[in-house]
C-alpha cells in the first residue's frame, strides 16, 4: 500500500461496502398504498425461479453470491425455516425480491433487496419494504441490518436512510469479478469498469 491505494490484479473487484441497521421500526416504515403491487411470502422456493429472478434484478449490480452456490447449497439456505423471501408483483410479474436472515437472531439481515431495473423510481422498493419491515420487527430483534456497497444503485445508500437505517460501519470486499469468470455477462453493470 503507498499513498492509501492498494493495487488489484486484473479480475478482481474491490468494494467499500457500508453496513447500516434499524433498531426501532420507524413510522416512515408504515405500508403506503399498493393499488398496483403485490406482495407474497414464498416458501421453499424452486431454485430456477430464485435464480433467474436474482439474476434479473441483481445483474445491474453485480449480485454474484448466490450464483456461485450449489444446488444444495442453495436449497440449505433458501429452504430455511429462519429465511423468509417476500417477492413484489405487478400485473402478474414478479418485480422486486427482499430476503431476510433471522438465523443470527436477535438479529435479523436483509441479506437481498432489490427490484427489476423497469421498477426503479416508481415507489416499487418503497412498497415492498414498507410491507415487510413491520412484518419482520414482529419477531422482536434488537436490530435489523443490512448492507450496501459502491457497486450499487447510486440512490441506495440514500434510500435506507430515508428509511431510518444508520450506518454504524465500513469494509472493503475484494472478489473475483462475475463477468470475467463467467458468471455473469461482460455486459453486466456497466458503471464498473472490467480490468
């Protein structure tokens, strides 16, 4: 390291991840209304539909971690009873997917959430997170958590702010890069150069 820069060898990707957590349910919380959307609780989901939903919301964003899973690694998580997975519809598509992790309770993660590139600015991620947050506070954990990193939508950070998360720490994650392994399109989220 020289100067605070650590240099990277091609095919890794670094990012400053922020982690933030709620530890009371704050009234901008309160579900709006959702003429045009619904949600619905998926249990024990089939691993296909997960992944091209994952894929399709995440790609922009390089959501590459649970690409990497076997189907059985896959299917432990996803089929855990302390896992739940809300997914927002509209017109019969499905838009927009948020995954909680209560197995470290008292606390519980978002571990996923996000919605379809089509749906972003139209109150989509508002509707599905207002819905679910109360749902999830009813377990009665000390905090919910989550985190976001440079790689995401550039209104993240703000929108979970909004939303009443503060960030209480920060880290840098290195990885190998989705697109150059092959996981994901060399297409995939064009605001994050390949080197």
């Amino acid at each position: 390291m020289r100067d605070g820069y650590t240099d990277l060898p091609p095919g890794k990707l670094a990012n400053i991840v922020t982690y933030l957590e709620m530890r009371t349910l704050p009234p901008v919380a309160i579900p709006p209304t959702m003429s045009e959307f619904v949600v619905r609780r998926v249990n024990r989901p089939d691993l296909d539909w997960y992944r091209q939903l994952f894929r399709v919301i995440g790609e922009n964003w390089l959501w590459f971690s649970r690409l990497r899973l076997s189907d059985g690694e896959l299917r432990a998580i996803l089929h855990d009873p302390a896992i739940d997975i809300f997914v927002l519809s509209r017109a019969g598509d499905d838009c927009g997917l948020l995954e909680f992790d209560r197995r470290h309770m008292p606390d519980i993660e978002i571990s996923f959430f996000g919605v379809t590139q089509e749906m972003i600015g139209k109150g989509a991620g508002h509707a599905l997170l207002a819905h679910c947050l109360p749902l999830e506070w009813e377990y009665k954990p000390e905090r919910v958590r989550l985190h976001t990193c440079t790689s995401d939508h550039p209104g993240a950070m703000t929108f979970y702010l909004k939303f009443g998360f503060v960030p209480y720490k920060r880290a840098i994650e290195i990885s190998d890069d989705p697109r150059v392994t092959g996981e994901m399109p060399r297409s995939a989220a064009p605001h994050v150069p390949i080197v």
